[in-house]
C-alpha cells in the first residue's frame, strides 16, 4: 500500500499532518494568506476626468492615464527632461528637415494582444488631426494625416509641411491608439471618442480594469505583456480617486488611505504633511508657469493701461512668500525662468499701487463694472490669489468678483472671446520642451480657440516672431527670437506671469521609486512599488 511521504521520505507524524490541515483551513478561511499582499497604489485627483481620451484631454489631470496606459514614439524621462527612445527605437531626419522618419521596436503590443505596427501610428496621427482636439493644436500646423505614411510594418515617415523646430519636442504628445479597437467603437463618425472617454484602447503599462466615473475615478492593473520588462517590485492596482477637497486628501494621506496627492497644495498644508511621520514630501523643480490670464479682447482689458495697472496690482511678494512661504520662484515672463528663450534682463512688474493708480489714470477705459477672476474650485490655491488680488484691486477703486468654476468648464469657455472670462487663474505645464510650448502657443493668433491662448492677443509682429522661431533650426537664432517676443509682450502687459513652481509631492511613507518629469508632473507609475 502506498503511503503519505515527506520530502525527507519519511511518514509524517499525526501531529504534522494535523498542523497543515489547520493552516490550509485557515488559507481557505481567509485568502489573503493563500496569496501575496497586493501591492496597491492610491493616488488623490482634485479634478474629475470628463474624459481619458488621449486626443481629447490633454492637460496635467490628463496625463495620467495617458502615461500609463498608453504609448509614443518618443517619450520625455527625467528632471531636466530628456526624450529617450520608446515605440521607436530609433528615427532619421533629412537634411531640410521637413522628414522624419520613425523606426519602431517589434514586438509591442496592444492591451488586445496585437502587434502594435506602423499603420497604428499612421491611423493615430488621422484620428488626431481629424479631431482636432487636445495635443491636435501643436500638430495641425505642420502636417496633414495625409503626409504621414506607414513605408512598411515597422517604419513611419511623417513629411512637414514647413521645417518646424520644436517637431521631436511634440512627438511625445502623441498618442499610439488600438485603430481594431477605436474604429469598432465607433458612433456616428466620432472617432470612436465616446467610447474612448472612459475605456481605453492602448499599449501601455497598464489597462484600464474598471472605470467607476468621472467624479469617482478608476482603476488600473498592469499589462503582462508590456513590452518593457517589469521590475521585480511592482505594482498589483493603481485607484485613481477623485477627492476634491484638500482637507480630506491630507487626512487620507496621514491616515494611509490613499499614498499620493495633487501637487496644487497649499504651502501650510506642505509643512503640515512635512511634520507628520506616515507621509513625506518631495520637492521637484519644474516648469510650471502660474498666469493670471487677461481677456485683452474685451472691455475694459483690451486697454493696454487698464492692464499695465492690474500688473502692478497684484502682490507678488506677499503671495509667493507669505502664502507660499517662499516654496516658488518669482517669473516675470511667459517663459520658465530654467528654460533657454528667458530673457536675462527680463522686465519685471513690482507690486506698486501708485503705479496701478498712474497707468488707471492715463486709461482711456474707466472700470465701471467688476472685472471677474475666475479660479478653479478644485485647488485653493487659484481661490487665494483671486481673492488677494480682488482685495488689491479694490484699494486703487477697480471693482472686482473673485468667482469659482471648474477646470473643464473653464477651458470649454475659451473658445470665444465673448465666451472667455475677464480673467482666470491657471499653470501652464511641461507638454513639451521647447519656449513654443509657452510663448509660442500662449501669443501667436494662430493659436487663438485654445485654452492656451485665452488672452486673445493680437500683434502680427509677436506671431512673426513666434513663427519664425519654428522655422529657424539653429538654437542660438531661435532663441533671440523668443526673447524678444518675450520683452514686447511683458511690455503690452498682456497677463500677469507670477512664478515657476518647485512642485511638492506628497507621498505616503510606503511609496518607493517615484520618478519625477516636469512632462506629466511624475505621474508615470510602471516604475513604483509600495513597501512596508
């Protein structure tokens, strides 16, 4: 008869066997004994996702479900951003400039477990231009979805319309989408874009496992077969959760609920989360740009004086290091101070009421109504800075209504000047890394419609600067261009520019590996893993 043995080939004792039937009792009791604890990443969003479309939302929020669960050829990595290698492993350019050619890796696949292949790109960039939404604004200009073309399976040959400088500076702007997946989807000739809005159709690190809706959030779990190796630590589920207030994303933090936070936080809130044990704080220099943005189409801010006035009103040393407690530098321009195309002489407007009175004086526009500062309700810091300058404002007799909205709102409001707030309050951030990505898209008319360009300034010599500036291959040349663009339109006082942020990360204890870029504010999680 055969017998029960160990591995030592010994019959086990009655006692042995008793100790492995209690532990498998226990296993089947509770299933978190019979496997390993998942490694879950909580990360707290103040703004609600209307959509994760790739080439429909493409700002800080929207970031993250572009960088995880999607691809491009190219992608930036790093503080000071670098682009690296990615779908493409390799690409050429003719000697105009005017074609590039793209290589790309074999082997990489869609979540769907299809090869992703160069008519993905190729159907990607026709989507995008088709659309003509997101990131689509820095595209249009150049290229038609007509002049990009699949050579074959693994090459991608786009030819511009005109030598644009800052062309590998946008390439990790675009999105590599699923067209199997998109093109199923699709209702009545939109690209499939509802569907797309809470489902996803990419190659990246992660899938999208559950969307739960846009003011709640969603959850993500790693793609097995990603084309990059994983590490040996890593994580089992990314929750994205929608908290709005930042009260309760602090208790949430200390509390170990959730294990990273919006970088928008009060400067007080960051020495709190500094003080408390369960929860650290990175500092990261980025190139975050805060503007208060003027409707300089419409009465009374299409009055250079008028705005000559609000830029000595606003008080910038109280809000940056009272408020702010000096976690910010000063930036007088369109430009990141850190960025190549910053004048070094750059003009500065100083906190000066008389001088506010003066230019009222000299204004052909009386203020007669109250001017709107609009800010986004979702992070307090925009709330504070309107309602410090309303009270600025309201010493030199200019009547203004500091008033809340929502990010998505906001942006839908710029498409019109009629539509446009008389001001509002945001960053502009790292989409790509080149002085177009601020001035050039902020005050060149061509830009006009986009969120970007709300102040609707108009100077044919500022845009002939800017365009010059992206026909121009030689950096030294482009970047006199920027910087005298940058002084004219400091001097037509078209918005007031406040700082350059140092991004404060609040991270839980057990986070590790966080891996910051100023494109996409370290919100790329395939490196991360959580430890105890």
């Amino acid at each position: 008869m055969n017998r029960l043995k160990s591995s030592f080939g010994k019959v086990p004792s009655i006692g042995f066997l008793v100790i492995i039937g209690i532990i498998l009792s226990l296993a089947l009791a509770n299933p978190a004994m019979a496997a390993a604890k998942k490694s879950r990443f909580v990360m707290a969003i103040g703004a609600e996702y209307e959509s994760v479309d790739p080439h429909v939302k493409y700002d800080v929020p929207g970031y993250l479900p572009f960088l995880n669960m999607y691809d491009n050829l190219l992608r930036y990595q790093g503080n000071p951003p670098k682009i690296v290698p990615w779908l493409a492993e390799k690409h050429g350019v003719s000697a105009d400039g005017m074609t590039w050619t793209f290589y790309l890796r074999k082997g990489a696949k869609f979540h769907d477990g299809t090869e992703l292949k160069a008519d993905a790109v190729r159907y990607s960039v026709e989507r995008l231009l088709s659309m003509g939404k997101g990131p689509a604004s820095a595209f249009l200009p150049i290229i038609s979805k007509e002049d990009v073309t699949a050579k074959d399976d693994y090459t991608v040959v786009f030819k511009l319309k005109k030598p644009f400088s800052p062309f590998l500076a946008i390439i990790p702007m675009l999105a590599i989408v699923n067209p199997r997946i998109v093109k199923a989807h699709e209702k009545d000739g939109d690209w499939g874009a509802q569907w797309l809005s809470t489902n996803e159709a990419g190659s990246g690190a992660f899938v999208m496992k559950e969307w739960k809706g846009a003011a709640v959030g969603f959850l993500l779990e790693p793609f097995k077969d990603y084309w990059q190796p994983w590490p040996q630590k890593r994580l089992d589920e990314v929750e994205v959760r929608i908290i709005r207030e930042i009260s309760s994303v602090v208790m949430a933090l200390k509390k170990g609920e959730v294990h990273g936070g919006q970088t928008y936080i009060p400067a007080e809130v960051v020495e709190q989360l500094q003080k408390d044990p369960n929860v650290r704080v990175e500092p990261h220099e980025s190139m975050r740009v805060m503007v208060l943005r003027m409707n300089n189409a419409r009465l009374p801010l299409n009055d250079k004086n008028i705005r000559k006035a609000l830029s000595h009103a606003f008080n910038y040393d109280a809000f940056i290091k009272d408020i702010l407690k000096g976690m910010a530098t000063r930036n007088c321009g369109p430009n990141p101070r850190n960025l190549w195309g910053y004048p070094k002489d750059a003009f500065c407007y100083d906190y000066n009421l008389e001088k506010a009175k003066e230019y009222l004086a000299k204004a052909k526009t009386k203020v007669t109504k109250p001017i709107v500062i609009s800010y986004q309700m979702e992070l307090i810091q925009t709330k504070i800075a309107a309602e410090l300058f309303q009270s600025e404002l309201m010493k030199i007799g200019v009547p203004a209504e500091a008033r809340a909205d929502t990010w998505p709102k906001l942006v839908a409001s710029t498409k019109t000047p009629e539509t446009t707030p008389d001001m509002w309050i945001h960053w502009v951030s790292t989409y790509y890394v080149d002085p177009d990505n601020w001035i050039g898209q902020m005050y060149d008319m061509a830009n006009h419609g986009a969120w970007k360009a709300s102040s609707w300034y108009k100077n044919e010599e500022v845009s002939g600067l800017l365009q010059k500036a992206r026909e121009v291959l030689n950096q030294a040349e482009r970047q006199k261009l920027y910087e005298k663009a940058s002084q004219i339109v400091v001097d037509d006082a078209v918005d007031l520019w406040v700082y350059n942020t140092t991004e404060y990360q609040p991270l839980h204890k057990s986070v590790r590996n966080f891996q910051f870029c100023p494109a996409g504010s370290g919100q790329e999680y395939r490196t991360l893993y959580m430890e105890e």
